[in-house]
C-alpha cells in the first residue's frame, strides 16, 4: 500500500471482527480474568516487554486503543513498531533511559528542541552529554557513548541534517532522529539507517491542537525495552488521547500538503518584505547546502522561521500587531501559529549556545496552518508595514 492508504487504513485490522467502523475508545484500568495461569502468562509477556497473550492485566501494561495507534504510526514509519508516550518530552526519557543500561554518555547535534536541550543539560537522568555539530559526532563518540540523538529539520532555524551521514559517523551506536518537524509523510528516518524516529505527537499527528503525546517508532526488539521503560516509570498515553491520535493519522498526508502548500508561498512572499530580514525555510535557495530536499525529505514542511529587521524589539513588535495568527508556541496544528524562539521555546537555553546556531533574537517562528495564504500574509503585510513605518524599529511602541 502506498502512503496516503495506509495513514487511512492502518491499525484497523480487526474492525470486521469487531463490528466497528471507529475505534473504541477502551478505558478500562484493568481487566478480569478467569484463568490465573493464562493471566500470569501475559503479565510475565508485558513485563518482558511484549505484547498481551490474552488479557491486557492492567492499563499501564497494555491499551487496546494506543496499540492501535501505535500500529499505524509504526505502518506510516516504515517500522516494526511503535511505543507511545505521555508526551514527547516522556518519549525522549524513555529512550534516554534506554541508553544507560549501555553507557553513560550521549552525543547531542545542536539545535535542539529547547526542552530535550535542558533535559540532557539537567544531568537529571545521570547521563553526561557532549553537544556538538553534524559533521563532528565521529570526534564526540567516546567507548562508553550510548546513543547519538539530532533533530531534523531542526528548531527552530529549519537546518536539515544528514541522517546518513551521522548514522555513518556513529557507527555501532543508535541514531535517535527527532522527526517531529518533518511527520511520517516527509520523512522516515529509520530508511536513512536511524534507529529510533521519534515524534512530539503533540505537533502534526494529533494535528488539532487537543493532545499531548509522544511516540517512538522502532524494530520490534527496541520497542520491546521500550514498553519495558514505559511499564516500570508509567508514562503512558492515554487511551482517548490514543484515539485522537489514530483519528489524526488518517488526514495527516493531506493536512500536511496543504499545509506546506501555503508555506511556500509565505516563505517566498515574505522574502520581498522590506522588514524581513532573512527566511530560513528547507524549500528556500540556500536553505539546503547538503541537497537533502527529495533525497532525505520528500518536501520543504510547513514552519518557516523569518529574521525581522531591527533586532529584538522589532520582532516583538510584529507579534504583538498580529490579529490573525495565533501567538502561541507548538506546531503543527490546523491554525497558524507564531512565536518567539529566544523569548519563550528556548528561554532555558545557553545565548551563547544559541547565537553559535543561529537561533538570533530577531528570528520568529511561523507555523503555517490551512487558512487561506492570502488572509496570512495579510495579516503578516501589517504587521510588518509598521516596523518598516517606524523611524527607529527597535523602538517600536505598541
Ligand atoms: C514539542 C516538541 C518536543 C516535545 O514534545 P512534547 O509533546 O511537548 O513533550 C520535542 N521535540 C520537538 C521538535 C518539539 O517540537
């Protein structure tokens, strides 16, 4: 099956027998059994990681609703499976936490979402981290490195990184790509020889702007120390946010062409604005030295990051004239949204380290939804206009 079947088709395979056209939504903490031996069997089966023989025992073991969800998002990965969190932040200890039964040390490419950033730093987890670029993970390995974790496109300067080419420099050593700006549609990792894709499934797959979740798709062996971490720290999504997420899976191909449809256009319209200093978007001319576009990742995506002249205040400025799209981070849903990366995302992130990577306190982040370009752009257009009618920009009253 192609791409678009299997987002509508995938992890509904026993709906016939069922009698169901929409997934139930199973709540149940926990399940009656009558047979203690076969109980026993299953719970030895989760507790090892696997799947249920029989009866799912006990919620925080196993979800009907989220195992489907899992299904299909592993379907759309190209995976054996799929193991879903809490949240992404849940997703990404999980993995972490995975790693030190092999080592205590990671090497993390920068820029990175600024919570898994502070996570790493945070020393939290007893993990020592080397921070370091693309191209120099081979110098930052050490023996005792357990894992090499990059985020592509990163955020929120839109870079794309070479999954091969990282995969190559860690050798033996798993890749865990975050993915969450690029979904399933764009790109799966696991092709270009990652083992973990990870994604905020807060983002693109719930789509809507109603579900925290995170979700880790793998082989079936990674998957099952995976489950085991879930089990043990708890972690777990919920079976309605399971369900939304599934939901969200069957429009995902389409929400994120649209989508990204109306950022190309954005990104190069406001290119010609007289305040825009910079675009920073995959599809732009320059954007993408390496030529991972149609090689690593099929299409530009849908957020677009603009550099506007006259510093800080200038950007602040062009937020706060906005009366159409919405001021709120996160991504990926069906509204445009916009923030401030240096003011809110990564706050708790080092100025140095974020002046090295670019991430300037004149760059906002647009994450482009499915209005109507036109009504965007327009909004944008005024906001903009003011910075460019102001004598001193950085001066701005609002
Ligand atoms: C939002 C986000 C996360 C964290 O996900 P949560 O669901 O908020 O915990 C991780 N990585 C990226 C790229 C994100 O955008």
């Amino acid at each position: 099956m192609r791409a678009d079947t299997i987002a509508v088709r995938s992890g509904r395979g026993d709906f016939e027998a069922l009698g169901v056209h929409a997934p139930p939504i199973d709540l149940s903490t926990t399940y009656p059994f009558q047979d203690l031996d076969a109980a026993t069997d299953s719970y030895d089966a989760m507790a090892a990681g696997g799947m249920p023989r029989g009866s799912s025992i006990y919620a925080r073991l196993h979800n009907p609703t989220v195992a489907r969800f899992e299904q299909a998002l592993a379907a759309m990965e190209g995976a054996e499976e799929a193991v879903a969190f809490a949240s992404g932040m849940a997703a990404t200890t999980a993995v972490l936490l995975e790693s030190r039964n092999r080592g205590n040390h990671v090497v993390a490419v920068r820029p990175l979402y600024g919570g898994t950033d502070e996570l790493l730093r945070s020393g939290l987890l007893g993990l020592e981290v080397t921070f370091t670029t693309a191209d120099q993970v081979h110098q930052a390995l050490r023996p005792d490195t357990a894992l090499v974790i990059v985020e592509t496109p990163g955020n929120p300067t839109l870079e794309l990184v070479d999954i091969a080419a990282v995969v190559a420099q860690a050798g033996e050593i798993p890749v865990m790509v975050d993915s969450t700006f690029a979904t399933p549609v764009l790109q799966n990792p696991l092709r270009q020889g990652a083992t973990f894709a990870m994604h905020s499934a807060t983002k693109f797959l719930g789509g809507h702007g109603d579900v925290i979740a995170g979700v880790v798709a793998t082989s079936g062996d990674w998957a099952a120390r995976l489950r085991q971490i879930r089990v043990i720290t708890g972690a777990l999504l919920h079976p309605l946010a399971g369900y939304l997420l599934h939901r969200g899976l069957q429009t995902l191909p389409v929400r994120v062409r649209a989508a990204q449809a109306n950022a190309e256009v954005i990104a190069h319209r406001l290119l010609q604005h007289p305040a825009v200093l910079a675009v920073q978007y995959p599809g732009m001319l320059g954007c993408d030295p390496e030529q991972l576009l149609g090689r690593q990742m099929s299409g530009p995506g849908t957020v677009v990051a603009f550099r506007v002249r006259g510093g800080c205040q200038a950007a602040q400025s062009v937020l706060r004239r906005l009366a159409l799209v919405t001021r709120a981070v996160s991504l990926g849903s069906v509204d445009t949204l916009i923030e401030h990366p240096v003011g809110l995302t990564h706050r708790l992130v080092d100025p140095g380290a974020l002046a090295e990577v670019g991430v300037t306190p004149d760059l906002l982040r647009l994450s482009v939804g499915l209005e109507d370009p036109e009504d965007i752009l327009a909004d944008l257009g005024q906001a903009l206009d003011a910075v460019v009618a102001s004598d001193s920009p950085g001066l701005v009253a609002v």
